[in-house]
C-alpha cells in the first residue's frame, strides 16, 4: 500500500484518474472503518493506519480540499462524521 504522500507524488507526476479514485477509495474504507469502530473520524493528524496508511492526514486534506471532491466523496464523507457530526 501506498502512503498518502506517495499518492500525492504519483499524482504530481500523471498518475491516472482510476489510480487516484482507488486510492480515495482505500483511504475511505479504512476512515469508514475507524468510523464504525469509535464511532466519529476525530483522530489525529499523525494517525495511521495498522498498514501504515496516513489516515489522519488524508482526513484532514479532505476537509480542506472540500471544494474539489465529488458530490458523492462529500456525501461518503458526511455520513462518517467527517463534516460535522454523522
């Protein structure tokens, strides 16, 4: 598995829109997983995830990145806490 920075740079460097999808998309899982575990997504930016996913900062570029996800990330996103409160 890739780290969210190493997502990144493969993105900076023409990583397709079906590699960047499934990337969302594993990072989403393991969000929605936590989510179901402790029931909210408030963790800290340093968290990461048992593979050593950067989960907490992928949470956090998703709240500020707001504006660029698809209505359907946003929707994923709000039903696991992540924009207010689920």
């Amino acid at each position: 598995e890739l780290n969210s920075k190493q997502v990144l740079m493969l993105h900076k460097v023409g990583l397709s829109s079906k590699q960047e999808k499934q990337a969302w998309e594993t990072l989403y899982f393991y969000a929605k997983d936590y989510y179901i575990e402790h029931g909210n997504t408030d963790i800290s930016r340093t968290y990461r995830t048992v593979d050593g996913l950067m989960l907490g900062a992928w949470i956090e570029r998703q709240k500020i990145n707001y504006a660029h996800l698809s209505a359907d990330q946003r929707q994923k996103l709000s039903d696991i806490g992540v924009y207010g409160n689920a």
